[in-house]
C-alpha cells in the first residue's frame, strides 16, 4: 500500500501537511476532531493537493520539503495539481 503526502486548507485557511496510508480515512478524522491538534477547531478541512510515494520514507521526506514551503509556493503547487 503507498503513502499520500496530503495539503488541506482549514476553516480559517490555513494549510496543514501531513502523511497517511488511507487518506479518506484521515481526512474524516481531521473534520470528526479526531485528527492532529493543529486542525482541532479548524475543521471541516478541504483536501487541496495530494500525491502517493511509494514508502514511508520517501512521503516523510516529502512532507518536511513541503512544510518548508513558503504559502505563495504551497499555493502554486495545489494550482499546478489541478491543472
């Protein structure tokens, strides 16, 4: 089973990082309340971007390079998924 590397944007906009094995399933806890703290009161959360990397590894990697970015670049990258 791969990794998904996921963005979502929050109530109030923000964007949150993060990576799981079954994103329907932690998506659902990020709006149900049940996910990280960060997104606890920010809920519902919308799912922007996404990608699926291959090991846990790989998506960790991933996720600290994206956590790095600034907002604008974020923004650029969910805007070059939907193209």
């Amino acid at each position: 089973m791969a990794w998904s590397i996921y963005i979502i944007r929050c109530k109030d906009s923000r964007f949150y990082t993060g990576i799981t094995k079954d994103l329907k399933r932690r998506i659902d806890q990020h709006n149900s309340g049940k996910g990280c703290r960060f997104t606890r009161g920010r809920a519902p959360v919308t799912l922007m971007y996404y990608e699926e990397l291959s090991n846990r590894s790989l998506a960790l990697k991933r996720e600290a390079t994206i956590k790095l970015l600034p907002r604008i670049k974020k923004i650029k990258l969910i805007g070059q998924s939907i193209a």
